[in-house]
C-alpha cells in the first residue's frame, strides 16, 4: 500500500486554502482520508510532498502530517508482521485508535 500527502487544489476555502488529504493506493484503488489541515497552494511542493519553508506555520503544519503518516505506516508494518492481509479496512478499522486525534 502506497501513502501519498496531496492538496486538493480543487477546493478552496474562504481563506485561499486548500486542504491536505492522504492519498491511499492499493490494487489500483485509492482512498483519500482528510488530514483536517489547509494550506496556501503557494506553499505546498507537490512533488517533495511537504510545506514550503516560507510558510509562516510550517513547523506545526509539517509535523502534524508526519505524525500522522507515521501513524498510518506504523499500523500497516504491523499488520504485515501479523501476516493480516492489508486492504482499505484493515488501516481504517474504527476499534484502532484514530491517529488524527491522538
């Protein structure tokens, strides 16, 4: 399973922000996950996947998405250690923690 950090340029809240979602890609199917975060276009590099340096929220925003990939990662390594077969339930399954929240 594939995890990719991605803007969703095409919405736009109120405050010129767009917001971050996890691309999920299993099997030639994708799941998105909101990360609950926005970000100016302008400061998002799309292809290192990570806010722009000039960003004036850059450490917390940054952090928030590593924390949280870092999470999702976790869980995935270790359902392949249990030999659990990964798919879209097994990650997102409601009895495990939600990683945004913690």
């Amino acid at each position: 399973m594939k995890i990719k950090v991605i803007l969703r340029t095409g919405k736009i809240n109120k405050r010129g922000q767009s917001p971050l979602m996890l691309r999920f890609t299993h099997d030639r199917t994708m799941k998105f996950v909101a990360l609950g975060l926005s970000v100016e276009p302008y400061y998002w590099d799309k292809d290192a996947e990570f806010v722009l340096p000039n960003c004036p929220e850059r450490a917390t925003l940054q952090s928030q998405i590593d924390n949280t990939l870092a999470s999702y990662r976790k869980r995935i390594q270790r359902l392949e250690a249990l030999d659990i077969p990964v798919n879209f339930d097994t990650p997102f399954d409601a009895k495990q923690i939600n990683p945004l929240k913690s």
